[in-house]
C-alpha cells in the first residue's frame, strides 16, 4: 500500500504578526534551533513515510531554501519519493492563488496522482506535535474508511476556536461544525486526514464545480462527506499538539518547552526532530553570565553579568553584560546590548535592542512586546508591554523614547534596495 503526503504550507499566517511579514508560517523558526514545518517532516520520516508533496503560496522562499533537497531528513531521493515543493502557478486553464486548502491540493492534484498512491495523507504545515502516522494508517484500512481524520480533545471553553467533531461508538464521525459558537463536544479537528485516492478525487472535483464553495477542506469538504453518508472516522490522538497560530499561542509553546518535564520532549532519540542547522561554534557562557530554566542554541554569547531566565534564544543570540532576558524568545543574531531589560518579548532575526534599553514587561494578563526582523532600537529607549515594532526599523523611525504599549512603529520609507 502506496501513501503520498501532502503538506499544505502555504498560510499568510498574519496572527503571527511581523513574524509572518518576510516568511511563510510554516518558516517561522521554533525552539531555538527548528522551524514550524520540521515537526511535520520529521513526523514523515519516523513513520517510514518518505513521498512528500510541500504545497507553498504566500512568501515561499525562506521555506523552499530550508528543505532544499531534503536531505537533513532523508528525503533526497528520486525513485522512492522525496520531498517536492509546489507553488501556484499560471497555465492555459484557469488556475493562480489557491482558494482555499481543497483548492491547493486540486490545483495540484495531477501531481497528487502521479505514481497512482493508494492513499494521500495531508498535513498542516503548522503545528507542533509529534506522532506516529502508520498508526494511523493502520486504523484508516481497519475501519475501511473514506476518509480518516486525526481529531485531538480539547477544553470545552476552547473548542469554539476549532472545527468540532462529533463521533459513535465506533469513532465514526456523525457531525462536523466548524468553529461552532456552542459545539456538540469537545473533541478538535487536528487537520490531519487520510484520503483514499479515489475518494478524493471525487469529493475535490465535485467541489472545485460548486460556485459557493470556499474550497476549504473544514469549511466544505468535511461536512459534506459526513452529511452524504461516506465512511469517515476520528482517530482519537492523546499527545501534546499545538496549533501556534496565534503570537500568544506560539509564546506559549516555547513555554511549554521549558515546565519540568517539559510538554514535548526534544530530547527523545526514539524521535527525532530533524532540521537544517548552520555550522555554528558551541554556545559560550562568560564567567558572571547566568542562565536560569532556558533553552540556549548554538553561538550564542552571554556575557559577564547577563541573565537569561525562561527564555529561548535561537542561534548567534548576544546578550552583552548587564542585560536581562525574562520569559522571551529571541531569534537568531540578535544582539542585546549593555544593561537592557527584556521581558515577555518576541524579537526577530538580526535585532539590535540598545543599550539600557526596556522591552516589554509584567502585566496582569500576557501581553507579548514584539520586535521585527533587523531592526535597531535606538539606546535607553522605553517599549511597553504590547508594542509593536515592524521590520526593518531604525534608531530615526521612533517617534519618541517612549512608546506605548498600543503603538506601532514602522520604517519609514528609504527609496529602493539595490
């Protein structure tokens, strides 16, 4: 039995904010090290899977120059499938930016096809979670489904965030709502499914001819296959997964990396989560540095006097001396300068937070500070908890030392780049 996956990695993704401004969703680095779509390749691979279709649209190619060829996953390989990316493109029939989720595997779907699989198994490129698909497999073919989608439970006071499945005795699915104001239970759609190919075929062809479909495998394709009777099952999941859509709920994740034990083990060999990692020299840590409860990544410098607590930094990270780093993730080469205070921020690639500088802040409720890729803030100056601070920002561009939790400063416009 022949099983082809297809990622679909292509959201805007603009509840991430400015992390999402210059990459795709599924590029946004996690964990120091990883980005989002590392968990979803890497669950590939560990479950023997190595067929992969990558389906990208909005900013691609931050994402396309991290799985390059695949081979940080072993799927640099010809006769035995390998990873392919695919991005909208222009032919004689109609076809451009995909409508929604069934649409980009439709716009794809001769590709999809391609080598007859026996089923197509399409994953979100998105979430944090490790598993085991051949499980999963294994109960699609058991149950004789059409259809088998991952389902994890959730709080009921969350579930209206989540398309919501209602199930049998037999985990066969009697109702699916999406984002339903009072849902009829608490089990979540995890956007893990489990297509036989024939079935698939069928169900996208009959949608791409509806003129009120949005195309969306939630929002149509779901519904209409359990209200018309087909063979659709629930695979109960009972792991830690993540849907880090959201600022807050990506901040979280990382979080969750650093409770004892932590939420999802990084350090398990049995599986392991591959990336693409630069050649970078060990972390060094200067006497009088101190590090409490933090995940610290390769080159990073801290120097004497500096104090990373709860954080995670990502590569190349220099925290100088004096500064202090709380409850933050800080991604690659950003530098913090001397006797700067940083809390509850998100910052971006390549930042330079000034001297003394405060960034973000305590409050009653989690309100994240956020800096975009390669800005400079300028020394001493005051971000509350909330401030926005977009890409590409200089020292000139701030309107005053002392911004607002609900302001947002932007560059200002500097003519072409060359």
């Amino acid at each position: 039995m022949k099983t082809r996956v297809v990622i679909l990695a292509g959201g805007e993704g603009s509840r991430l904010s400015i992390l999402t401004s210059k990459r795709t969703k599924p590029a946004v680095p996690f964990a120091g090290k990883y980005r989002i779509i590392d968990f979803a390749l890497s669950n590939c691979v560990n479950s023997g899977l190595f067929d992969v279709m990558v389906v990208a649209q909005y900013r691609p190619h931050s994402l396309i120059e991290h799985i390059g060829s695949g081979a940080p996953w072993d799927l640099n390989r010809d006769w035995t499938g390998g990873v392919r990316i695919y991005t909208p493109y222009r032919s004689r029939s109609a076809s451009g930016w995909f409508a929604g989720t069934a649409d980009a595997v439709q716009q794809n779907f001769r590709f999809v096809k391609s080598g007859n699989p026996n089923f197509v198994l399409i994953l979100s490129g998105d979430h944090i979670y490790k598993m085991d698909y051949s499980e999963m497999l294994a109960f699609h073919r058991a149950q004789r489904a059409d259809l088998t989608m991952g389902v994890i439970r959730v709080p009921i006071e969350e579930a209206s965030r989540f398309g919501i499945v209602a199930v049998d005795d037999e985990f066969r699915v009697t109702d699916f709502v999406e984002k339903p104001p009072e849902p009829p239970s608490d089990l979540a759609n995890m956007g893990i499914y489990i297509f036989n190919l024939g079935v698939l075929d069928k169900v996208l062809w009959e949608d791409h001819n509806r003129p009120d479909s949005s195309h969306d495998f939630g929002k149509d394709i779901l519904p209409r296959m359990v209200k018309e009777g087909y063979r659709v099952f629930a695979f109960p999941y009972k792991g830690y997964w993540r849907d880090v859509g959201t600022v807050l709920s990506y901040w979280e994740a990382h979080m969750d990396l650093l409770q004892e034990p932590p939420l999802l083990d990084l350090y398990d060999r049995s599986w392991i989560i591959h990336t693409r990692t630069e050649e970078r020299p060990p972390m060094r840590m200067r006497r009088g540095a101190e590090v409490r409860n933090s995940l610290i990544s390769d080159g990073c410098i801290l120097e004497p006097g500096s104090l990373v607590e709860h954080s995670v930094l990502s590569p190349g990270v220099h925290v100088k001396s004096g500064a202090v780093v709380r409850d933050s993730i800080i991604l690659t080469d950003t530098v913090v300068e001397e006797n700067a205070q940083v809390e509850r921020a998100v910052i971006d690639k390549r930042v330079v937070v000034g001297k003394g500088a405060q960034v973000g802040g305590i409050t009653p409720e989690v309100t994240l500070t956020m800096i975009g890729k390669a800005s400079i803030l300028p020394p001493n100056i005051v971000l509350e908890p909330g401030a926005l601070v977009g890409t590409d920002v200089r020292p000139e561009d701030f309107p005053s030392d002392h911004i607002s939790g609900t302001s947002y400063v932007e560059a200002a416009h500097r003519g072409p780049r060359w």
